[in-house]
C-alpha cells in the first residue's frame, strides 16, 4: 500500500552552488519556524556553495513542541550535483513525488534568473554586490541562461529543458503542478507562462529583479498549510506575503520590485491577443516608425542597468498603444488587456520605478546587437513557433530602424560634402 497523499507536497529546489547559496540557508531557516503539518509535506533540496559538502535533501518536519522549532531532517547525502543538469532536477523531482505523494504540488525553482535569455549577466539581485561592505564586481557568466545556473559547472536550465524534465515527471493533463514557483528575477514573462502551460496551472513570479533575501518562506509554509486551500488561492497569497514582506521598513532599502501570479490557462488566448495585436502594429509600423520608437523609450522596462531592459510590461506596452489613435491597433490593444485581466491574477509592487507594471512583460529589445544576440533561441520557444506574428514585428522593427538609420547617416553625408 502506498501513501496516502496529502493536500500539498511543497517541494523547493535551491539552486545555490553561486553568490546566492547564504540565502538559501536562510529561506530553509524560514521553513523550519512553521514546519509541515496534518495536510502537507516540505521536502528541499539544497545545492550550497560551501556550506554542506555535496548537496542536502532535506524533509522539514512538523513543529517539534519541546523546541517550537521544525527541525530539519536530512534524507539523502549527495555528491556534488549540477543543478543546472536536467537529470538533477527530474531526480529531486522523482524522490519527491515517490516519497511525499499528495493531491497538489508546489514546485519552486530557487536560484538566479533571466527568462528565456541566453545571458552573460544573469542574477537575482544587484544587492548581492551593492548593498555588500565591499562593493565586489560582477564577474561575467558566460553560460547563465534561464534558471537554476551552477557555477561551478556553468550550466543552467533554458525553458525549453525546463518544461521537457516536467513533462517528464508527469505533471501534464490532470496532474499538472498546482503552483510553479520562481524565486529567481526576470521570470514572469509571456514567452515563460507559456512554455510552462502545459506543465503548470499557476505560476509565480518577478517580471524585476528580486533582491537577494527572495520569496518570504515562513509566510509561505503558512499559507500551504491552510487546510483547503486552492492553487489560486495559494497563488495570490504567495504574491501578498512577498509584497508584504518588501513592505516591512527594514527592507524598503531593496525596492524596487515586482511579484505577480499568473493563471497559466489563460496564456493561450493571451498569446493569441498578442499576435492579433503585433499584426495590427505590423500594417501600421512602415509609416509610423518615429511613433512606435517613441512609445518603445517610454514603456515600463526592467533591470536597465543590469542589461535586461529588452524586457518590457506588454500591458504597459498595449495602453500606450491605444494613444496611436490607430482603429486596428487600439482594437487588439483592448482585446489584449482584456485578457490580462484573467492571466493575471494578483500583482504588487513597490517602487516609482516599476509602477507600470501589470504583472507579465514580452521581449521587446530596442537596439539592433541585442535583437541579433537573443534571436536564435527566441526562435525556439513556443510561443514564438506557434504564434510568428510578434517575431515578425520585431524582425521589421529593426530591419525598419536600420533602413531610417542609413538614410540619416547618407543625408548627413551629402550635407557636409
């Protein structure tokens, strides 16, 4: 006889072989200050970078009455794993499904982030440097993409080896994962809700960077084990108990930021929005490229200093779309954040400078070299297969861009000779 599963497995893969690994000693702290209980089970796996020797599967257990605490259990002894190895994560997810079966999964994802992006400065947080004693620089990772980055073996997980290891350990159809959860930066993007649809029913996210401290895992514990609780509801209190925990005024200091959940049934008809609307900007686009331009300097973007801001808040995006005073443009523009309405299902911010937020961004780059650098595994994703028509706008965006560029530097020339 096998188990009998319990409402929720709460099941936290921290990535943490990199800069992040103290933190993840901390959230595990967090965790034992309110254990499991009757209704759940919270199995970790920790990857550290000095902390333990190989990496830790922990069991966090229910409170201990003798020490208020729940102290954590060590199940496994490990080598030392590459967490950005496939393998290593459909073990950790194998183990945990066979040993804490339950009704409901939440999968958090721990670690760096960037996206879909290929990127050669992914990070959770600028604080980790900035708001150190010593301002340590930034050494350049060549080989961080997605999530769940190792450094001492350089890999990470991209989106599309991410969504092969889930549907490999079984959450598609009806045994989809409750709550995918990334407490990474950069995560909450179109182009990632949609790649992990079939996976998923929700997920939770930053569409920002996250500051080093991450996600509020003592809060969390509470919330997975309120007896009954669905993954909706887990999904809006996981963003509130983040926005609460960034509201506190010791920790105003790491603003700003963004946590958002997402309702991954809905990201079909968001997708289709969003391809009705870059048709419309298409058509409209030869004739009106200073106008767009215009409109790209100005929407919400995210970690301009860190090099992502060819990420863009696509409800920020479509309401400034509507002042073109286009019929077609400003009509799938409404379509759009009509559908917004149902993906997004809680957003909170803090911080002037993310305040155009809705909750999930697209990729937009502004200039020529970045559209070039990430277009080949934009390529692959999904999204991009299935629905062509926002490829094809940036594609003419810039071929656009460049033509404009050209005839400026020919009519400049004829000026001055």
């Amino acid at each position: 006889m096998g188990k009998t599963p319990k409402d929720w497995s709460y099941l936290v893969y921290i990535a943490g072989d990199n800069n992040l690994s103290k933190f993840g000693l901390k959230d595990i702290s967090e965790l034992e200050k309110v254990g499991s209980n009757q209704h759940t089970s919270i199995f970790v796996e920790f990857d550290s970078q000095g902390e333990f020797r190989g990496t830790v599967r922990f069991q966090i257990p229910q409170i201990n009455p003798l020490t208020g605490i729940a102290n954590r259990t060590i199940l496994k002894l490990l080598k030392n794993t590459d967490s950005g190895d496939p393998h290593t994560l459909s073990d950790f997810l194998h183990y945990g499904k066979t040993l804490f079966p339950a009704k409901n999964y939440c999968v958090v994802i721990w670690n760096h982030g960037s996206g879909f992006r290929e990127s050669d400065s992914s990070k959770r947080s600028r604080i980790v440097f900035r708001k150190s004693s010593a301002f340590q620089k930034i050494k350049k990772e060549q080989n961080a993409r997605g999530i769940a980055r190792d450094d001492m073996t350089g890999n990470a997980l991209d989106m599309k080896e991410l969504g092969s290891v889930l549907k490999k350990s079984g959450f598609v159809k009806e045994n989809k994962i409750g709550l995918l959860g990334f407490d990474a930066c950069l995560m909450n993007m179109v182009e990632v809700a949609y790649e992990m649809s079939p996976y998923a029913k929700f997920l939770v996210g930053s569409e920002d960077l996250e500051p080093g401290y991450g996600a509020d895992y003592t809060a969390n514990a509470r919330s997975i084990n309120k007896k009954g609780i669905s993954p909706q509801q887990l999904t809006e209190e996981f963003v509130n108990n983040f926005h609460k925990y960034y509201s506190k005024p010791t920790m105003k200091r790491e603003w700003p930021t963004t946590q958002s959940g997402i309702d991954l049934s809905h990201t079909n008809v968001l997708a289709k929005c969003i391809n009705q609307f870059a048709k419309a900007l298409l058509l409209y686009l030869p004739k009106h490229l200073m106008k767009i331009s215009e409109i790209r300097e100005e929407v919400q973007v995210y970690a301009p200093f860190d090099d992502f801001d060819d990420y863009v808040d696509i409800g920020d995006l479509a309401n400034l779309c509507r002042d073109l005073h286009n019929k077609e443009v400003t009509k799938t523009a409404n379509e759009l954040l009509l559908s917004l309405k149902d993906v997004v299902v809680e957003n909170k911010t803090h911080g002037k400078e993310v305040k155009y937020s809705t909750g999930i961004t697209i990729w937009f780059p502004e200039s020529q070299h970045k559209f070039k650098q990430h277009e080949r595994p934009y390529k692959t994703l999904s999204f991009t297969k299935k629905y062509s028509n926002w490829m094809k706008f940036l594609s003419e965006y810039h071929i656009e861009t460049r033509l404009q560029k050209r005839s400026i530097r020919k009519l400049s020339w004829y000026r001055t000779n």
